[in-house]
C-alpha cells in the first residue's frame, strides 16, 4: 500500500502553495454516448482533483486532502495523483469503496454523466481529518460547491477549512443531481463572506442559485455575487472569458479559443486550479485570471478531467494570443 499520511498525523512536508480538498472519484470515460458496447476508459478525476493538477501544473506546490480506499485501486489513484505533480502526503486511507462516475466525452458540451458515489470512502471526509496547521499555512485553500454537497461531514469539512484558511477560493459548482438550488445557493451564501475569491459560472449557475434577482446581463450577475461578501468574483463565462469584480472595480478578461476541443470535462476545476496557483504564487488577480481561462481553453484537448493538463508554459504561450480586453462580448 502507498505510504501516504494517516489521518491525524501532522503535516511535515515542504512549504505548500495550495490545498484542494474533495472527493476523488475513479473515471470511466467514452468518446461514445453510454450504452451497451461503448468502450471505456478508466481514469482518476473529480473536482477536487482536476483542480489540485492545475495548481501543481501551474507552479504551485499542491497538496491535495481526501478519503482514499485502502486498496489496490486506490494505490493507483495515488500513483496518479503523483504524476500529476500534486503532493499526496496529506491524502488518508481508508477502508471504504471508491466513488465513480462515467461520462460521454462529447465536444460539443453535450455531456452524459452518471455518479456512484453514494457513501464512498471519499465522503467520508471529515474535521477529525484536517491538519490544521496546513490549512492555517498554506498560500490558498480552494474548496468546491460539489463536496460541500456530497455528504454533511465533507460539507462541514469545507467549512472549517475555509474558517482556518488565509485565503480561500471557492468555487460553487452547482451539480443538481447532487444537491438543490436552494442548498447550494445556501452554501455559497455562508462560504462567499469567507473568501478571497468566487469563482460562479454564467449563466446557468448563477441563475439558478440566485434566481430573477442576479439579473439578465453578466454584469448584474456579477454585482449579485459580489454583494454575497467575499472579497473578488471571477464571474466565468466559458470560451468567452470571465469578469471580474475587485475592489468595486469590474474587468473583462478574455478566453483564449481552444485549439482542439475533445472533451469539456474538468475545465472549470483548471481554471480555480489555477487561479488558486498563481494568486499564492503572488500574480496579480487579473494576471492570475487570465491564465486560468487559458488553461481551462487547454485543457479540453484531452479526455476526461485530467486527460490534459496544461503545462505553464503551455498556457502562457496560448495567452500570447488574448485579444485585447475591449474586443471581449459577453452578450
């Protein structure tokens, strides 16, 4: 079995840039809808850990905190979560069974997604397993409307974190199979006054957890959100790039168009993933921003969460080629 950090021991590890905390979740994958004889690839993915790739890819020492299965397949997941550059000494084993989710890789955003995860192993995650003195040191924290809504003990778990967190990034991520309107627009309510940054889709997601009252532009979605209390929103708005509200002031930033689109899973999780790396890493918000988009762009050339994660130098030579801020259309 992988040697990695029981749950309780402290955290010795070198200087950490960035803790993603969630539930990681074995992948199964097809290029075909789901049915009978479609073939399937096996993979690790989840939020948590797509956005824990993006940070380590990004430059920033990562370390990732969740519930792994006590197993031989989990001793893969880990070996996975090392290649991707993230550090795995904070990961918990556990007896449990792994969460899975199967997905139809359709560019065209078109997406089939069926979940079993109901009380996996990575569920389980809780309080007793955070190492506060991590939390407290780390540069970012990011966590994720998806684990506050797949158990109350890893929603309380965001929560803590995001108490003992210096600077904390939460994204909602709404996922109505998981969880209720109501309920995320809840979490985001209590977690948004907590944050450095929210990072809200539009227009799906922020309609739907704010209702009539976030508007009909992006630019009164913004506002809406900004209201909720944290410090910046990074109102993301897919290929088109994001807006962002700091400190009253409101910027277009603008996507970088993706050079190959074959699988959308996950670019959302890029984006947090690295923003959360740059801003520890001291970019400026807007900077760090425009990376993000770049690398979310990226990321769909490859199947499933974590089929590519771009490499900085990869997503600074495709920012290279941003147009200009006042070229950028939200409407």
């Amino acid at each position: 079995m992988s040697d990695t950090s029981p749950s309780g021991s402290g955290y010795a590890g070198p200087a950490t840039d960035v803790v993603v905390l969630g539930e990681v979740l074995v992948e199964l994958s097809s290029l075909e809808p789901l049915g009978s004889g479609a073939t399937l690839r096996m993979g690790f993915s989840g939020d948590a850990l797509n956005a824990a790739a993006a940070a380590a890819a990004a430059g920033a020492h990562t370390v990732l905190l969740a519930r792994v299965p006590d197993d031989e397949l989990g001793d893969a997941l880990v070996e996975r979560v090392r290649e991707l550059g993230v550090d795995t000494s904070a990961l918990v084993r556990a007896p449990g069974q792994h969460g899975l989710y199967l997905t139809h890789a359709d560019p065209d955003g078109a997406r089939q997604f069926t979940y079993v995860r109901r009380g996996s192993a990575g569920s389980l995650l809780s309080v007793d397993d955070l190492d506060e003195d991590l939390l407290r040191s780390a540069g970012v924290v990011v966590g994720s409307g998806v684990a506050c809504a797949v158990s109350p003990t890893l929603a309380e778990t965001v929560r803590r974190a995001a108490t003992l967190a210096r600077r904390f990034v939460y994204d909602p991520n709404f996922r109505p199979r998981l969880t209720s309107a109501e309920q995320a627009a809840a979490a985001l309510r209590e977690l948004a006054p907590l944050a450095e940054v929210v990072t809200p889709s539009w227009p799906d997601e922020v309609q739907q957890l704010l209702g009539p009252d976030a508007g009909t532009t992006p630019e009164e979605a913004l506002a809406r959100v900004a209201s909720l209390g944290s410090r910046a929103v990074v109102l993301t708005c897919g290929p088109v790039g994001a807006l962002v509200a700091e400190a009253g002031v409101v910027t277009a930033v603008p996507g970088v168009p993706a050079p190959v689109v074959v699988d959308q899973t996950g670019a959302g999780d890029c984006l947090t993933g690295t923003l959360a790396a740059r801003l520890a890493l001291g970019d400026p918000l807007l900077e760090a921003v425009a990376l993000a988009t770049a690398a979310a762009a990226l990321s769909v050339g490859g199947q499933g969460g974590t089929g590519h994660v771009p490499t900085l130098t990869e997503t600074r030579a495709a920012l290279a080629a941003t147009r200009p801020v006042e070229e950028m259309d939200l409407r």
